[in-house]
C-alpha cells in the first residue's frame, strides 16, 4: 500500500498532549504579551500627557504669583504720598501693605537708581538697581514685566523682579516688586508624581529661578542647554535618547511671561507597575508551562496505561478468548472496553451458533436427500416415461426449493404459517380472491416449513388439475384451530376448496395422494383425512402443536 499523506507527525500520546498544552499556553501568553505592550503604549500616553497637565499647571501657578504682585505694584502706583512725593510716608505704607517678609518694593529713576527699598528703612543711602537691563527693556516697552533670575547686590542672593513703568510719575521711573528666588519654589510642588521626578522655573535665558524634587537645581543655574531650543512651544513633550537617554521632560509656557516651567523625571518610575507586570509574566508562565508540563505527563502516563489495558483486551478477544471489561479512569475508554466485552461474549455465541448452524445443515441435508430420494422412488414407480419422470421431480423439487428458500432467509429459525402460504400459493392462483386464509399466525417449525410446503404445493397442483383453481370462479378456503384434546395441545389445519368442478372419488391414488396423506401424517406425527366431497375437496390435518409451532426463542 502507499504511503498516506499524514497532516501529522507519528508521536506518541504523551507528546500531542504537551503539543496541545504548548499550543493552548503559547497563544495565551503571547496574548497576554500584546496587551501588556499596548497597557506600556497607553500607560506611556497617559505618562506623557500627565507630564505637560503638571508643567501646565505650575506654570498657572506661577502666573497667579506674578500676577499678584503685578496687581500690588499698580495698587501701589495710586498712593496718595506716592503721587505728592512723600516717599517716607510710602515707604511706611507699602511695608504695611505688603504685610510679608518675603517680597519688597523699590522705586527706581530711569538710570537705575534706588529711591526707595522695603529692605532698607527709609533714609538709608542706596546704590544703583542690580540688573539694569531688565529695567531698561521694561521702560521700553511700557509693559509691566518680569525679569531674568539675577544675584541681587542688597540681598545678597538670587532674586527677581517684577517691573511696572510709571508713566506720569514725579517720583520715580519704575516701581519694583523683587522677591528671592527660594520663596518662589514654595509654590512648585511634586506631589502626585512617581519617585525621582523634578519640577522648576526657568527664566528667559533658560537659567532656573526655582526648584524642587530629586534633581533639585540652585537659583542662577542654567538649564540643560542642549534641551532649550527645542522647548519652542506654549507646551509640550521632550524626549531624546541622546541627551534624556531614560527621562521624559514636559514643559509649559506661564502665560502673558517670559517664564517656562519643566517637570522631568525617568520614565522607568512611573512604569515599575508594568515592569513588575512583565516580570510576573515571564516568571509565572514558566511556572504555569512547568506545571503544566507536568500535568500533562501524568494525564498522558494514564491514557497511555488505558490504550495499552484495551488493546491487550482486543489482542485477547482476537484469540478467541472472553475478556471482562476493565474499570479506568476515562469513560470513553469504559465504554470502549464494555463495548470489547460485549462483542467478546457476542463473538463466542455466533462461534457456538455457527457450529450448530453447521451440525444443523448437515442434518437438513441429510433430511432433504432422504425426501428426495423417497420421492424420486415413487414416482419411479407411478411413472411410464423419463420426461414424465422429470417433470414430475422438478416440479416436487420446485416447492421443496421455495420451503428452504425462506427458511434460508431466516436462517432456518422458523418461518410464519401465513407467509409459507403466501409464497407456495401465489403462482398458481389466477386471482388474489380465489385464496381465503383464517387464522392467528404461528411461527412454524423449520421442518413443518418443509414438510407442509411440500404438502401445500402438492395440493395446490392437484387443485389446478382437477379442481377449484382449474377454474376462475373456484375459492380455496386454508384455516387452522387450536384444538384441545388430551394431555397435549393440537392444531387442526384444514384445505376447503369450493366453487369448481365437480369432484368424484379417484379409482387409483398416485404420489400426490401419498404426499397430501400418508407422508404429512406421519411428518407431524398426526392424522390426516381427505374427502373428496362433490363440491370440492377437504383435507384435514391434526397435529401435536409442538410438531408445528417453533417457540420464540428457540432453534429447533
């Protein structure tokens, strides 16, 4: 035979199941892994929008900060003693508006020179402003602004300004509002972000007024100057390999300023959630394929022990023998196994019955040779030609062929009374109506099939010859009743024909008459009567039913 095409591989049980195992697990990992990429995709969204909502919003709060002061200094530039010059009378009163050590005012001319500073008390001699330039650039574009981070020379640390022009003042070209550096980091805050995130205050050159957090950035320091042309927009997201190589950087314009605010951090803090997921992944699927795994081999070592239980029953059951059903663990291999027992016993009853099949055919030939041979010496005897001869045997023989016909087709179990009618008559009737059979229905014996159909055919002929069936108008009326007489049931079984000509007693009696009399009498062990009444012939048979009747059940 040729090879077939095999979809898979040969292997053992054991190795489809971890093959099943692998291919179920591998998918679902794999799964599990894509979402865990999209999860670190979407948590790195979220990250990168958080960072810019917390530049944003420091940098609000920083706006809120310049704008008091801004606020203050106008409130300031309406005074009374301000506008009348009474600079002492002003200097009281902005101390008792400020109302705070950590923010004073100054009161400059337009070259810079102090006229007035909340640090100092009024009267005390005072130098020119520390950062000029800032002033200048205020006055020039009449706007109230604030200036770069810058080390002031009265106080002598970091501080800045918020400068207002006073247009129509006589005292003075500016009014200050200058605070420390530090005081303003009092406002950012790193609350809510992961470990190791920083936030701050850049000026207008890029140098830091405050900060806070881990990478925590003194006043005046300039910022990272490789990352500052790139923070071009109102906001935004900063992030390059090169110079930030783990961190992520956000940052936001303080509206209506020169100010820029960063919020900073590596992104690895904020993402240890997915990092510990990954690691519980990797570790737990290897211990779930292990356990798998193992799994698998114990239910494969059991299915393997089952196939090889119900394959040593089939090799028993194909050496004849009678195997009992094993009990396992899998119930479609009990069933399988039960199914092995049954057709084990099933096997061991046909052998018996094909045996006895086999004794009973012998004993059925003998039979039918014996009657054949019977028969062939009658007619030897009746007849005066060999063509009368044959056609005499072939025609007894021909009914003998139909009793074991049907017999044969029941495997010689028994056959049904009306059915052995049925087909021993149906070729010699001209009409369905001409046959009236009455009767409950036996099952016959297998030598009462033989020895009645015999019988039925031979009178049959003899109605086609001489009687009813030799003409169309004649009727054939086959009944049978149980009849209770002695110790043991019998059955009468009777042939009434009618309807035909007219019948007379034959001068000499052939072979037929011996069939129809002496041989079914003595085939089932009754007595047979035969009238030839003229208006037809009545054949009557009285039998044991146990001669006639097979029993459900049985084989006879």
């Amino acid at each position: 035979m040729g090879k077939k095409l095999r979809l898979f591989p040969r292997a053992t049980i054991g190795a489809y199941l971890i093959a099943i195992a692998l291919a179920i697990a591998l998918p679902i990992l794999a799964f599990v892994a894509l979402l865990l990429v999209q999860l670190e995709d979407s948590q790195r969204d979220v990250l990168r929008r958080d960072t810019v909502q917390d530049a944003i919003a420091i940098a609000r709060s920083i706006d809120r900060q310049l704008q008091d002061m801004s606020t203050t200094l106008r409130l300031l530039a309406t005074s009374p003693e301000l506008e009348r010059g009474d600079l002492a009378a002003f200097h009281d009163r902005t101390l008792t508006a400020l109302g705070s050590d950590s923010m004073f005012v100054l009161l400059v001319d337009s070259d810079g020179q102090q006229l007035l500073n909340t640090r100092r008390s009024y009267g005390t001699p005072l130098k020119k402003m520390s950062n000029i330039p800032a002033l200048k650039h205020a006055l020039d574009s009449r706007r109230t602004e604030v200036s770069d981070v810058f080390l002031g020379s009265t106080s002598g640390a970091y501080v800045f300004n918020v400068t207002m022009p006073l247009a129509t003042s006589p005292s003075g070209a500016a009014l200050i509002m200058t605070q420390n550096a530090e005081e303003l980091g009092r406002l950012l805050t790193t609350d809510g972000m992961a470990p190791g995130w920083s936030a701050a205050v850049l000026d207008g050159t890029g140098h830091v007024v405050a900060s806070i957090g881990a990478d925590h950035l003194a006043a005046g320091t300039l910022f990272k100057k490789d990352i500052l042309p790139a923070l071009g927009l109102s906001s935004g997201i900063y992030q390059n390999d090169y110079t930030m190589p783990r961190d992520l950087l956000g940052y936001a314009q303080v509206p209506g300023w020169a100010w820029k605010t960063v919020v900073w951090g590596p992104i690895a803090s904020v993402q240890d959630s997915i990092a510990n997921i990954w690691r519980f992944l990797v570790y737990g699927g290897i211990l779930l394929l292990l356990i798998a795994l193992i799994a698998v081999y114990a239910l494969a070592r059991q299915v393997r022990t089952t196939i090889q239980d119900i394959a040593d029953m089939a090799n028993r059951m194909g050496r004849g023998e009678i195997v009992a059903p094993i009990e396992t663990s899998v119930v479609e291999a009990n069933q399988v196994a039960v199914a092995l027992s049954n057709a084990s016993f099933d096997r061991s009853e046909t052998e018996d019955r094909l045996h006895l099949v086999m004794h009973e055919l012998v004993h059925r030939t003998k039979n039918l040779l014996a009657l054949a041979q019977a028969m062939m010496r009658q007619l030897a005897k009746q007849t005066d030609s060999v063509d009368t001869f044959q056609k005499a045997v072939a025609d007894r023989l021909d009914g003998l062929a139909r009793s074991i016909e049907i017999l044969t087709s029941e495997q010689w179990s028994g056959v049904s009374l009306r059915r052995v009618i049925n087909l021993h008559l149906a070729n010699f009737l001209q009409d369905p109506q001409q046959l009236q059979v009455e009767g409950h229905d036996i099952l016959l014996r297998p030598e009462a099939v033989q020895n009645l159909g015999l019988t039925l055919h031979e009178l049959a002929t003899n109605s086609v010859k001489y009687g009813a069936l030799s003409a169309p108008e004649g009727r054939i009326r086959i009944s049978w009743t149980d009849v209770e007489e002695g110790a043991a049931p019998m059955i009468r079984f009777s042939w009434e024909e009618m309807n035909g000509p007219t019948v007379k007693t034959p001068l000499h009696t052939g072979f037929g008459t011996t069939i129809i009399k002496t041989h079914a009498a003595a085939a089932f062990g009754g007595m047979v009567q035969v009238d030839f009444l003229p208006e037809g012939l009545l054949w009557v048979l009285m039998a044991q039913r146990s001669a006639v009747e097979q029993k459900a059940g049985t084989h006879s």
